[in-house]
C-alpha cells in the first residue's frame, strides 16, 4: 500500500484533520468558485481538482475546512443531485441555503443538475 503524498514530504496530520495539499487547496478554490444559484457534486469537484475518484476526500474537506476557508458548503451535493447530509437540520439549512439563491429541489428532495450545475472548466488544473 502507497502511503499519501503528504506523509511522503514529512508533514504530521492529527488524526481527523485534512492536510493542505496541492490537491486540498484546489479542491478549496474550486468550491469557493461555486457561484450563487449552482451547486457542484463532490465528484465533479474532485475531477475538477485532478482526482476523479476522490469524491470522499472532498466531503472531509467541506467537513474539515467550511468554517475556516468560508466555503459555501450549501453548494454541494451529491451525484444524484441529493442532498447528502443526514442530520435532519443540516439538510433543511442546506435546502434554505440552496432557496434563498434561487436554487429549488423537487418534491423528491433532489436539485435538477441539469439547471444548476455548475461547469468550472479545466481553468483549476
């Protein structure tokens, strides 16, 4: 097993924390790219930042990092279009976060990506 590129450089991470790796501060930037009225999935923000199956390293991001980078955590969702928070209260902030910009999910809960996805191109790579 390879062991990550930041234990490689010597960096010491406490455990539940993220490192700020190339590849963590893309992913920041991309998110912080998300403009109002569009949401991104944690995949696209993954393969946008060069790591298509990186998903799950994008949700410890927002996890680890929305307070501290500001990042507009409201605007991601799942690949379904779902919104992927289980905590009942979180996920109704999100859809009020997501209505306020203008943002609606259907009576199934679910955003239309095919409207509100946003397209950050290639410019993040």
């Amino acid at each position: 097993m390879t062991r990550p590129a930041y234990q490689e450089t010597g960096m010491k991470v406490k455990k539940g924390e993220v490192p700020v790796t190339p590849y963590t501060e893309r992913v920041i930037r991309i998110i912080k790219s998300i403009p109002e009225g569009s949401v991104m999935t944690y995949g696209q923000i993954a393969a946008a930042a060069g790591s298509p199956r990186g998903a799950r390293q994008v949700v410890r991001i927002l996890h680890a990092m929305s307070r501290t980078h500001q990042l507009p955590w409201h605007r991601v969702v799942n690949a379904s279009g779902e919104i992927a928070l289980r905590d009942e209260e979180s996920r109704e902030k999100q859809i009020l976060y997501l209505a306020g910009e203008g943002v609606e999910a259907g009576a199934d809960g679910r955003i239309d990506l095919e409207r509100y996805r946003h397209d950050p191109g290639e410019f993040f790579l």
